[in-house]
C-alpha cells in the first residue's frame, strides 16, 4: 500500500509542476485559479510521501518520489508544452528512470 501512496504522490508532483507552467501562460484570475490547484496539489504531494515515509525507507521514498515528478513533468513538457525532445534530454530521463525502477526493486 505504500507503493501505491507514494506513486500517487509522485503523480501530484507531475500535476502541480503542471498547474505551474499553465500558470505561467496566464493572467489575472486563471492565474490565481492555477495557482491555488498548485498549492493544494503540493500539500498533497507532500503530505502523501510523508505517509509512505512510515512505511518506506527515506532515501528510497524521497528518491522514487522525485524521479516519477522529474520524469513525468519531462513528459508533461514534451508532450503539453511542446518542448525540445532531443536524444540527450530522453537519454538521460532514460537513465533516470532506470535509476528508479533499480531503487524499487532493491528495497
């Protein structure tokens, strides 16, 4: 049950880093709108990998915590807000991936 706590916090990491960039694109009240979905899902985000942490190591937790956000917001800049693709940039985000699964599959 924590993997599953911490994989949802993980994805309310990826969901406020996008109530952020949306934020950036906007003005007056919608800016005040994203901004508030940012906050909530942040305490969120954070009060869920506090949960995990009872039951989870720290270090494992906070790591697979940080790279489903890294990942995801990645992916949600590639494939939302059109940023650059480039093979080092998906090389790398590879790589970090495969860094968590090997955290996940050692603890």
């Amino acid at each position: 049950m924590a993997w599953i706590i911490l994989i949802l916090a993980g994805l309310c990491e990826v969901g406020f880093t996008y109530c952020l960039g949306r934020a950036k694109a906007a003005a007056g009240l919608e800016w005040w709108a994203w901004m508030g979905g940012f906050v909530f899902i942040s305490v969120t985000s954070m009060a869920l990998l506090a949960k995990a942490t009872q039951t989870l190591p720290l270090g494992t937790a906070y790591s697979v915590w940080t790279g489903i956000g890294t990942v995801g917001t990645v992916l949600v800049g590639i494939l939302i807000f059109h940023e650059p693709a480039t093979f080092w940039r998906l090389f790398f985000i590879t790589t970090l991936l495969v860094s968590v699964v090997g955290l996940k599959m050692l603890s």
